[in-house]
C-alpha cells in the first residue's frame, strides 16, 4: 500500500476539551504511520476578534453555506477527505459536491441536537431526535438563548437525513456503542457506520505499583457533567482533587465539602503525569458523551473508573470491567469504600483495556484500513 494523502478537516472550538484534541493527535499518528496529513481547520478563537462574526456564523449554520474547506482540499489532492467538526466557522453544503471518498467522525450530537448533548432540565432529552424538530428553539437549548438556538433549529429541521454531511459521507465513524444506537434511532444509517473509539498516546512509565489515596474528576465544571451534583454527595472524610473549570466553579465550591480541592484547568502533560497516583476517576457525567478521552486516560494511566449511569463510559467500563458502576440514589459512602477495596486489583487489567483496544497502534490500524476500503488498496504497506 502507498501512503495515503489525507485532508483532516476541523473547526477548533475556543475552549479547550476532547474534541480539540482528537484530531491533532488522529494526525500526529498518521504521519507516524507514513502518511501525509493535511490539516485544513480554522479556529473559533482567531475568527471571532473580527466584526460581525457571530452574525455570519448564524447565517453559515443556518444555511449550510459560508467558508468551505474545498479550495484548500482541492489543492492538496487527497486520496480522502475525514471531516472531524465544521461547526460554526465552516458551511456544511460543500459536501454533498465533493467528488472523492470522505469520511465524518461523530465526537456530539450536533445533528441531533442545537446544545449537541442530548440533556436538557437535568435530564437526557431526545425529543428533536423523535420528532418534535421546534423543541430546541422552544426551550433556548444552545446557549439557553432561542436567538443564538434558531439557526441551529432551522438547520436540524429536516432531521439528519437532510443533513449534507451526513447524507454525503461514504463512513460515519462513530465513537461508542451508545452513540452508535442512538444515531441508528434517529435514522443513520447504520450500515455506514464504523465503531472506531478515539485513543491517547501511552502514559510514560507506565502506572505505579500502589495508588494514592485521593479521588480525581477530570471535565468542564457544568451542568450535564454532573460534577455539582457530586459534590452534594462527596463524604467530607473522602477527598477528591476537581480538575478542570466552567461556569459552575463558584456553585460547585459554595456545596464542596473541605476535603474537596480545586486545582483548575492542568495541561495535558502534567495531567497525565498525574493520573496514575490516584485511587480511581470518577466520571459522574449526566449526558450520553461520545467516548471521553478522559476515561482512555485514565485506562492508560492503569486508573480504574467509577462511573454512573447514563453515559457512554459507564457503558464501556460495565463492558470492560474497568471499575465500577454506580447510580444516584446509591449511598456514596459505601459505593466509595467497596470502589476504593477492589480498584488496585483492576490497574493492571485496565492498562491491558487501554493497549487491547485504545492505543495508538489499534486506532491507526482500523482507520487505515477504512481509509484503504474507500480508496480502493490494501493496507499492507509498500516497502520504503
């Protein structure tokens, strides 16, 4: 097999997260498996000092039209095209014209949903997906403004059969079970679909013999991360080290018990430097997620996880055996005690998890061999 020329396509947003992450480290990987890579992205953080930009984001996502990525593809040449995010600096219309194979990574809910989380009122919410397309802009679900909601309503309205990506792409990459049923029920087709988890580059060193005593939540401090809501219930004799910021900090400081502290947002490298000296993560997220980098960090630190219900890692840590899993109305205390018993056991099993199905070497092989389906070659590497 040649190497292949691949365009990554992708709309950074301005706050930090999974989502930024993933496709630099889906090219990083890809050029280490020989490939040319070409980045063609814009950043939300560089586009917004310019006059009128909210304004022609609205028209963008409304319209499907605005800044396209075709030039910059067209003079790059590629074998394949694997759209990552286009929202809200590129249009989406360019795709249904575009000539080659292309392929679309589903990191939210965005086609389903204007607040791409499927939560609403402290519970998860489908009813765009089922039917009533106006519920979103009725109830303000992006931004909690029915202004800044309306394009995105106008745009779903169809549903995502209508949507021109989705509609265009030869392969949905999706990133867990869980988004790949729900996808399904709102119509994908699932015959399209390709099951290809993310992955994190290995932890250096590999994870200590003995944990530490103290708890982690990794994640923005908001409302669908449950993050408040667990803090209500931390025991004051458990602590926990809160990594990460948002628009709760003050609420969930003011509920904190004092064995509770806040360090704010960590750069990559020195979380992960940090990871594998703690007893477990706790991921009480409220929304379905798509697959958290975070929960594959924690794997490849050796960190077992407890998670509650309703989430995309709850499912894959009940189907993993990576920890525990764990619902609201069970006391903390005790599921806290019978978690912190039983997870030294489990740190050797889920760095076994992580290399088995979320390392680099596996990513890259079935992307690869996606990508060698779609253009026709076969993924054995020609000799340099």
């Amino acid at each position: 097999m040649r190497p292949l020329r691949i365009a990554l396509v992708h709309s950074f947003y301005s706050a930090p997260g999974g989502e930024n992450e993933a496709p630099l480290d889906h090219a990083a990987a890809l050029r280490r498996a020989g490939h040319e890579v070409r980045m063609v992205d814009v950043h939300t953080d560089e586009l917004r000092r310019s006059p009128l930009y909210s304004m022609r984001c609205a028209v963008t996502v409304a319209s499907g039209r605005g800044r396209s990525p075709v030039p910059e593809l067209h003079a790059f040449a590629p074998d394949v095209v694997h759209v990552h995010n286009l929202f809200p600096n590129f249009g989406r219309a360019w795709a249904a014209d575009w000539p080659g194979p292309l392929v679309t990574t589903l990191h939210n809910f965005r086609p389903l949903c204007a607040a791409a989380t499927l939560y609403r009122d402290g519970a998860v919410c489908t009813r765009c997906p089922d039917g009533d397309r106006w519920a979103g802009l009725r109830s303000g679900c992006y931004r909690g403004s029915r202004v800044a909601t309306l394009p995105l309503a106008w745009a779903g309205r169809h549903g995502p059969g209508a949507d021109p990506l989705l509609r265009r792409a030869d392969r949905v990459v999706v990133l867990s079970e869980l988004s790949r049923t729900t996808y399904a029920a709102a119509g994908v087709d699932e015959r399209r679909m390709a099951l290809i988890p993310n992955f994190v580059p290995p932890v250096d060193g590999g994870p200590p013999a003995e944990p530490g005593e103290r708890w982690v939540y990794v994640g923005k401090l908001t409302v669908e991360k449950g993050i408040r809501e667990l803090l209500r219930h931390w025991p004051a004799d458990e602590p926990l080290d809160v990594i990460g910021s948002g628009p709760l900090e003050d609420a969930c400081r003011a509920v904190a018990p004092r064995s509770v502290v806040f360090h704010g947002v960590l750069g990559r490298a020195e979380l992960r430097k940090r990871l594998p000296g703690y007893r477990g993560l706790v991921f009480p997220s409220r929304w379905y997620e798509g697959m958290p980098l975070v929960y594959i960090e924690a794997l490849a630190a050796g960190l077992p996880v407890l998670a509650f219900e309703g989430s995309a890692a709850h499912v894959a840590v009940r189907a993993e055996g990576t920890g525990a899993v764990t619902c609201w109305d069970d006391p903390l205390p005790r599921v806290l005690r019978e978690a912190g018993s039983r997870f030294p056991a489990l740190r050797a099993h889920c760095r076994r998890v992580y290399e088995e199905a979320y390392s680099e070497e596996v990513w890259t092989s079935r992307m690869v061999r996606l990508y060698a389906e779609l253009c026709g070659t076969s993924t054995e590497m020609e000799p340099a």
